[in-house]
C-alpha cells in the first residue's frame, strides 16, 4: 500500500514543482480560499493562537494577519513542492543568506554550531545552507510513515549538500560526531512544543507560560557548541532573506536556562515583526494550563 501510495502521487507533485512559481501561486490562491472560507482548517486554532499572542489587537487586525497567514500557508506547501526540481541559481536568487559570515567565522576557528530556528517565514528551503556556509551542515528530520516519500524527501533535501539525521537521534548522532572529532553546524527548530511531563523548563512566551525545549542549551553546554540563531523574513512572495544573530560562543558560562530565554525573546521579536509567517495552525499554548509549581 506504501508503494501504491507513493506512485500515485509522487508524479504528480513532481510533475508540479517543474511548473513555474506564477502557476504555483496561482493555485495556492486557490487553496487558500478553500481552507479559509469553505473548509476552514485550523482556522480556529489559528485566531485563538493569535488573540492570546496579540491581546492589543483588534479583532479586525487579527483577522487581517489570520488570512494573510492562510495565504502564506499555501504558498509554503507550494514552495515545498518547487523544491524538488529548484535549481542552484534559482534557490540562491529567492532564499539569500545575508550574512554567512558569522557562522563561517566560527567554523574556521574549529567550533560546532548549534543552529536554533522557528517556523518562520520559510523553514523548508534552510536545507539550501550549505550552498552558502565553509562547515558541513546536519539538520534533523522526522521519520515519515512512507518509506518511499523519506527517501524522496532525504534524496532532494541533500542535493544542495545537507544531511540529516532521526529526530529521535539527535543526541545518539551528535554525541557520535563529537566522539569522532566531526564538526558541523546543526539545525535545531527549537519552537515546537513538548509534552509537559518531558519538558524539563517552562517560560513566558508571548506573555503565557508554557514548556519550552531546552534541548539546544543541553547540547551546547555539555559539548560548548556555540549557538546561533536564524530567521528567514519575507521580503516579497517567494523570495526570503535569513539572518543569523549569535546568541553565545561561551555557553558553559551562562545560566542555566539562559541560552533557551534568549533564544524564546530573539524569536517573540521576529514573529512579532512578521506575525502573519510564523506556522499558527499548531496549539501554541494548549499546556498552559498545566504548569508545574516550580514555574508559576
């Protein structure tokens, strides 16, 4: 059934991602309308999401960035589906990283780097870093249930030259390369939510505390990785620019917990710049109601 599955529709998305972007787009409008006004996807997740992140905003300001986001939406799946036949010129003229040089200056100094990011902008076309940075670059995927769509997926994710690893193996995998003196940069998205009973630290975000993985500070004090953060703003449809911001080449001389604070205020800053390209049809905040003693 897998099989069957894959060789049904795998034509038909390739036979998509060769089509030019203005077509893409154009369908993405069309979808965009279905899954807001006919089928209404998650679209009361996404204003809930939005009225607890913005509680200044007016109810006609939160719908304005609930259908830009829909829209945006689209266009990500749309995207995605380019990726498969995007070719080196055409990745590097819409996805520019504006300084790579920061990274780059660590890797010369024989440093790994943890690469935290959200699900902003677009968080699928980062696999295209190492057309743009000296170090080799290792980002985490989640193992799909279809093994012919992993290996597709894996197969266009490295032709721009990253590789990845389980995300149920981030450690195994990390501590194996520092094992065998492999440096890399890693890209960790940092912004998903984790079940209460595994999370190990809770914080604001957006004024309502929730838990937050630390996962990225675990791994940089205990290997003194240095942390980088990353963000990719829209500047116009499809076409986006990735900004680095060093958060600490000292780790282990940080408190606990403030390396993931900085990094939760670095991201709040930027959604709030670009509010309406951050991924809000996940519950953001479904575990504020459970927060530990020890947080309140």
């Amino acid at each position: 059934m897998q099989f069957i599955a894959f060789a049904l529709t795998y034509p038909i998305i390739l036979a998509l991602s060769i089509l030019p972007m203005r077509v893409l787009y154009m369908i993405s409008d069309f979808f965009a309308f279905l899954v807001y006004y006919v089928f209404g996807y998650r679209k009361k997740v996404v204003l809930q999401n939005l009225r607890l992140a913005f509680p200044e905003k007016t109810e006609q300001e939160i719908t304005a960035i609930s259908k830009k986001f829909f829209r945006h939406f689209t266009d990500i799946i749309m995207e995605s589906i380019k990726y498969f036949s995007m070719s080196e010129k055409e990745i590097k003229k819409r996805y520019k990283y504006i300084n790579p040089e920061l990274v780059d200056s660590y890797g010369k100094k024989g440093k790994s780097i943890i690469i935290t990011g959200a699900h902003q902008g677009n968080w699928e076309w980062s696999t295209s870093l190492p057309l743009s940075l000296e170090i080799t670059v290792l980002g985490a995927y989640a193992k799909l249930a279809n093994k012919y769509f992993e290996k597709a997926i894996k197969k266009s994710r490295k032709r721009f030259g990253i590789d990845g690893y389980k995300t149920s193996e981030t450690v195994k995998s990390i501590t194996r390369n520092v094992v065998h003196n492999v440096q890399a940069a890693y890209i960790l998205l940092s912004d998903q939510s984790p079940q209460p009973h595994k999370a190990f630290y809770w914080n604001k975000f957006f004024g309502i505390t929730v838990p937050i993985h630390s996962g990225a500070e675990m791994l940089a004090k205990k290997f003194d990785f240095v942390v980088i953060n990353y963000v990719a703003k829209k500047v116009k449809r499809g076409y986006y620019e990735v900004e680095f911001e060093l958060i600490t080449d000292a780790p282990k001389d940080l408190k606990d917990f403030e390396i993931t604070d900085k990094y939760i205020a670095i991201t709040e800053k930027n959604i709030r710049e670009q509010p309406a390209f951050y991924l809000w049809s996940h519950k953001r905040f479904k575990h504020s109601d459970k927060v530990p003693k020890e947080f309140q």
